[in-house]
C-alpha cells in the first residue's frame, strides 16, 4: 500500500508544481528519480532499480524493457525527441551520441520506440576516445552500460542515460567505472567497520560537495584571443594595472551582468536537479564559486559534469565565455574545485562527524584516524589523481596549494590523539576506560565546536564533519581524486578491521578496547602526513623532504606512482582496478599532458610570429618615419628630439630578438620531443625541455605589450578581458 500512497502523493505534487514558480518546485523537474519512477514504472519495475541501486544487483531484460518504456513515455512527456548514453572518457569531459526515439516498421510506417536493449547497452563509434591501448581500434569496440544509480534526466530535447564506458573485455575506457567500484570497496570495508558501533548499518555512502570556481570573460572579447580560445588560458599578456591587490572583489557586490547569468545558471540548475546553494565572488576580479548541497559521491560527480556543460551553455547566452582552467591568468588566483568528502550510513549518520555519546565518538576517531593513515600510507598516489597539465600551474607552481600532501587537523584534535597515542596496550584499566570516555572521547563534540582555525593553505584539512580536498583542479573530473580517495580508505577500513578482529578473538579484548589499541598504532605512524603550518612555506618543502612526503610537481613525475607495484597491488585488492586497466589510464594521462602542452607551443608560436611580430614592426616603421620625418626638418638638431624613439626602437628590437629566437629554440625543443620513442619519455621532454620557454618567451611578449602603441597591440588586454560589469 505505501507504493499506491507514495504514488498518490508525487502525482498531487506534480499538479502543484506545475503551477508554482517557487525554485523548490522546479527542483529535479527534469529528472526520472523517485517520484516519476514512482508514477511511470510498474511496481516490480521501480521495486528493482530500488533494489539495484542499493545493492547493485542486476536489471534482466524483461525488466529493463519496462524501465525503459516508462523513461521514455516521461521523456517523451517532457519533450524530448532522442536520448543518449551520457559517459565520460578519459578526456575528462563528458560525450554524448543521440538517437532518435524512433523506428521504422515493417510497412514503412514509423514509430517511437526505446526498448531495455537500448536503455541497457549501447555501442558509441568510439574508436576516437582515448583508451591506452585496450581498445585496439580494428579488433574491439567499447561499450556504455546504464548506470542506475545515477538518474536519467531530459537536457532541451534529449534523454540523457549516464552510463560507464567499457571496452568489450570489461575495462574501464572512462572515469566512471573505477568511481563506482572504488565506491563499492568503500561501502563494504565501512560497512562493516559501522557495524562495530552500530549493527544496523547496512550501506555507507560517500559523499561529496564540490565548491567550484571559475572565471567569467566577455564572449567576444575571450574570441578575439587564440589562447584562451585554443588552451583556455591566456599564454601572455601584461599583468593590468590593478589586479587583485585590492581584494576589493571577494564575497563583494557580484556584477549586475555576472549576476543574471547566475540566476539563469540557478534556474537550469535545479531543473536539472543539481541543489546548487551558495555563490559568491573569489579573490580574483571575475572569478567566482559556485556551490551545491552535498550528495552521494557518484551522483555528486555526475551532477559537476553536467554543470560544467550547463555553464557553457548559458554563459554563451549571456554573452560570456567561462574559464575553468586552473590558471587563466598569471599573477592572478588560479581556480580550483575543493572536493569536500565524508561518509554516510544508510541510518543516516555522519560517520566523520561527532555525536552525543562516547560510543559514538569513538566511531568518529575510528573513521577519523583511519583516514589520516590511509592518505598517510599513499600521499603520492592521492596527489596522482589531481595532476595534469593545467593543474600544474597550481600544485607546486606559485599557487596553492602545495603539490606535498599533508593534512590539517587543528591544533585541539591534534591534543586528542596526543592523549589516545599516551593510552596503555592491551587490555584497559576500568579507571582508565573512564578516564578516556569522559574525558577525551566525551569532549570532542564541544572541541569541534570551536574549531574555527581553519588552515587555508592545507591540501587536505579536516573541517568540523568532513574532509576538505583543495588541491583538485577546477577544470577536472572529481571522479579520479574520488576514486582513488574512497580506494585507498576502503583498503585501509579493511586492514583496520582485520587488525580489530584479530585482537579480540586472539587477545580476547574487547571490542572498544581492540579499537583503541588499534588506533593508538595508527596514530604513532601516521604522524608525519599531519601539518598544521605553513603550507606554501619553503620550510615546509624541507621538512617535508625530511619526512619522506613525496613532491612531485608536475604531471609526468606525479602519475608515475599509478603503476607502483603498492598502487597495482591496492588497486587488485580492492578490486578497482586491474594491472592492465592502470596501465592504460597512466598512458592516457600522458597523452592527453602531451596533447595540452603541444598545442600550447604551437599557438604561442603562431602569437609570437603571427601577432606580436607584425604589430611591432609596424609600430617601429611608425617610429622610424617619425625619426627620418624629424631628421629632415631639424637637421642637426633632431637629435634630442628623437632619443625616446630610437630608445623605444631598441628596446623592442632587443626583445622582439630574443622572443623569437625563443620560440624558434621552443619548436626546435618540440620537434626533438616528437621523436621520444615512448609516451613516457616524450612527456617528459615536452615538460622540461619545451614547457620551460613558455615562461620566457612571455616575458618579452609582456615588455613588448608595454612598448607596443596601444593602438596597434593586437591582443585584447588584460584589463579589457578582466573586470566584468
Ligand atoms: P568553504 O568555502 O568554507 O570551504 P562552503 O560552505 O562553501 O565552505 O562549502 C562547503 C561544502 O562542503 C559544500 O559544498 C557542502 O555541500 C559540502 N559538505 C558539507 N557537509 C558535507 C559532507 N558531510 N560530505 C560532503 N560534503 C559536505
Ligand atoms: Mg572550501
């Protein structure tokens, strides 16, 4: 009977939704969730996609059939003419490939049609995605599968199914598929470790809120500029007279222009069901953040997705182009997208924050602790999963946050496990117990209360009920981070456990007392991943290499740990990825760094020759017939009326040389890297032997901008392209 009550209810909800304009109300309009599976699936329908996304079983035919013929009757009802399997290849963006909802029958007669074969499966002509050599483009073709746990949704005219990407042997062609195996491993080793505290906790979930920032540039005036057009960041351009030394921009009055963008952004937003909450401007001047309420980690990368797909869309409407590059400027804040990240049960608790009783506590230090070990054990494959080209501007360039993992835990949490890391071995004295409940473990609730002293420059900062991810770039699929971060605490949730039972049936400890024991060790060896300091300090970078902590700051160096033999061996073990899949997703990463800095080199030459070449002879020949012009009517005397241009002209000759001769030595550097026998090595050339004249050659683009006739500079300006109003 709850079935008919529900479905009663969502069908009144519909018809006042209809009427209503309140935001609440458009909430999820465009999504197939609970409320239209409700209204358009049979029961035995709805009952299994309920009971395959809770516990992953699978949809047979007959009822995909039906699951299906209910989608597409709702889409249909909304509008919508096609649908697509939605998937993310290793690109990093999403791809998509319409077909109609339509058949021919036999008679030549047409019809809509949409059954559970093509809901289920679908065999996108993929050759051209990137797949590290699985997926021999002759041989074997990919595949996308419906994932269930990520709801469909209508996008204008379009059924949108997200799915994973896999080739036909099962490996992950995409970012998905090792996201929802990483999140399995960390539903089942924090599932039973829950249930030491509480036997009713069947599911965890992890959750995950992304805060992400982004730059807003005038359409026509981000179009007048190859750079940002072709790699998304300027690769010269003088700094504007007035940056962001003012911080007169961050949490300031958002620009009227900005602001109807955001509204409009709001709106599609919460059609679409992404619960986007909070907005604000950032440091930079035209940077902004965009927030939602946090969700179940999948659904939750899904939605950042569609919403960088979104923004593009509605900031063209807006006659705005949206930069989500780490660094669109330099000497301006780059952009990021902090991945805030828990666990949830299935009884609705946070398993990271505190709670009222001891009991409760003990299970928030156990999730607590276990984390710091697990990133601890292996920093440098968390720091893998945010490398590439672009985010290499930040982590370890001049720009938080640091590329050295470590995690701030505040100075009141960080006395806490002073005192459980003091506590005697083995079996607890009854005093002892109560000493520790009451007054270490009873405490932490109030602790966290005020504990405001957030560390800005920490990678990685625990923040009152969660984790706060920051070094992940703005441009990139939270999947990977996420992956690799729910990998790494499942396998060490399960380690954990182990550890526990052994206690308790070869000691015959209790079991808060095996707990503790447990994580009074964890805390003694995970000491050296925990830094409450300076993070950008250079102290830090010293002591850091004192304790081991990997520094890899850029992309080809970073990426070499995913086929480690302790990544391979993490990977099988929690069954996330296999040997031959980590292999190829490493090559992918290569190309695709090799790809970016290709195509950087190649348009800052074609600036340099094309652009800044010409419009500096042009403005020397201005200043030459000036000189000769002078020289005619003052004789002699033109001398000292025409030092300033001949300065001017030498100047510019001087770095007009030297920026050509840069780019020439840049190509040269490019061509040698094109020979490198393996993508290993060729990303390497292209990161120390190429990279490092793009600097350079800026350098005297940049005097040349400041020599060069206004008039004549052919490249919108820094303060043209900055300050939106
Ligand atoms: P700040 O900018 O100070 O870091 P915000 O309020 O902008 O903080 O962002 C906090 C983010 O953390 C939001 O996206 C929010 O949804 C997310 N968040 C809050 N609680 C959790 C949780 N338990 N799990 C995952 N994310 C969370
Ligand atoms: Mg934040």
């Amino acid at each position: 009977m709850r079935y008919e009550a529900l479905k009663e209810s969502y069908k009144r909800k519909a018809l006042e939704i209809e009427e209503s304009q309140k935001r609440s109300d458009l909430f999820a309009k465009n999504v197939f969730n609970d409320g239209k599976m409700l209204q358009f699936l049979t029961k035995e329908a709805y009952d299994k996609v309920k009971s395959a996304i809770f516990s992953g079983n699978k949809i047979d035919r007959k009822i995909a059939n039906q699951v299906a013929e209910g989608m597409k009757a709702w889409a249909m009802s909304m509008g919508a003419t096609h649908y697509t399997h939605w998937f993310q290849p290793l690109t990093g963006a999403t791809a998509e490939k319409h077909d109609a909802f339509f058949d021919l029958l036999p008679n030549g007669s047409g019809m809509e049609k949409f059954d559970g074969s093509q809901l289920v499966q679908q065999e996108p002509d993929a050759s051209s995605f990137p797949s590290g050599g699985i997926r021999n483009t002759f041989e074997a073709r990919g595949y996308t599968a419906w994932d269930p746990t990520s709801p469909a949704f209508v996008y204008k005219t379009t059924l949108c199914i997200p799915t994973i990407f896999v080739s036909y042997t099962g490996e992950a062609l995409d970012n998905k598929a090792p996201l929802l195996r990483a999140l399995h491993a960390v539903d089942e080793a924090a599932t039973g470790v829950a249930q030491y505290f509480d036997k009713n906790v069947r599911k965890v979930y992890a959750t995950l809120g992304w805060e992400q920032e982004y730059f807003l540039v005038d359409k026509a005036l981000a179009q007048s500029r190859p750079d940002i057009l072709m790699t998304g960041r300027t690769l010269v351009g003088n700094s504007a007279a007035k940056g962001q030394q003012l911080d007169d921009h961050y949490f300031g009055v958002i620009p009227s222009r900005a602001l109807s963008f955001m509204s409009a952004l709001e709106k599609q937003c919460m059609i679409l069901g992404i619960p986007v909450k909070t907005r604000h401007n950032e440091v930079a001047p035209n940077q902004f953040e965009l927030a939602p309420v946090y969700e179940e980690a999948n659904l939750s990368v899904d939605h950042n997705l569609l919403l960088m797909d979104v923004m593009d869309e509605i900031a063209n409407a807006h006659g705005f182009k949206v930069l989500f590059h780490e660094k669109p400027f330099a000497g301006i804040n780059g952009s990021g997208k902090h991945n805030n990240w828990s666990l949830a049960t299935d009884t609705g608790v946070n398993l990271l924050s505190p709670g009222s009783t001891p009991m409760k506590n003990l299970q928030f230090l156990t999730f607590f602790i276990n984390t710091i070990k697990a990133v601890d054990t292996y920093e440098e494959l968390l720091r893998s999963s945010i490398a590439s080209a672009s985010n290499d501007h930040r982590l370890g360039a001049n720009e938080a946050p640091p590329a050295i993992l470590s995690i701030f835990i505040g100075e009141q949490l960080g006395n806490v496990l002073d005192e459980l890391e003091g506590v005697s071995k083995g079996k607890l004295s009854p005093q002892e117990k109560t000493e520790l409940k009451l007054n270490v473990v009873g405490k932490i609730p109030e602790i966290l209360l005020d504990n405001t002293d957030r560390n800005r420059t920490s990678p990685f900062a625990f923040t009152g009920n969660k984790f706060e991810m920051r070094g992940v770039g703005a441009k990139m699929n939270c999947a990977k981070p996420m992956t690799v971060l729910n990998t790494i605490v499942a396998k060490q949730l399960t380690d954990f456990k182990k550890e526990v039972d052994a206690l308790i049936d070869k000691k015959s400890l209790k079991k808060d007392e095996a707990v503790f024991n447990v994580l009074r060790e964890y805390i003694k060896t995970s000491k050296r991943i925990r830094f409450d300091g300076d993070g950008y300090s250079f102290e830090w970078q010293e002591e850091a290499r004192k304790r081991k902590l990997s520094n890899n700051k850029n992309t080809p160096e970073a990426i070499q740990v995913l086929t480690s033999k302790e990544s391979i061996a993490l990977f099988d073990a929690t069954k996330v990825m296999s040997e031959k899949e980590l292999v190829a997703h490493q090559e992918v990463e290569l190309d695709n760094y090799v790809f970016h800095i290709q195509i950087e080199g190649r348009i800052l030459n074609e600036l340099v020759y094309n652009y800044v070449f010409p419009a500096t002879v042009k403005y020397q020949n201005g200043l030459l017939e000036n000189i000769a012009g002078l020289k005619e009517v003052y004789g002699a005397a033109h001398k000292g009326l025409t030092e300033p241009q001949l300065n001017i002209l030498e100047k510019m000759a001087e770095h007009l040389v030297s920026a050509k001769k840069m780019s020439d030595a840049m190509m040269d550097a490019k061509r040698q890297a094109d020979k490198k026998a393996t993508i290993a090595k060729k990303a390497q050339a292209y990161c120390n032997n190429v990279k490092p004249y793009f600097e350079q050659i800026r350098e005297h683009v940049d005097v040349l901008e400041s020599l060069v006739s206004d008039e004549l500079w052919p490249l919108t300006k820094y303060r043209e392209l900055l300050f939106v109003k």
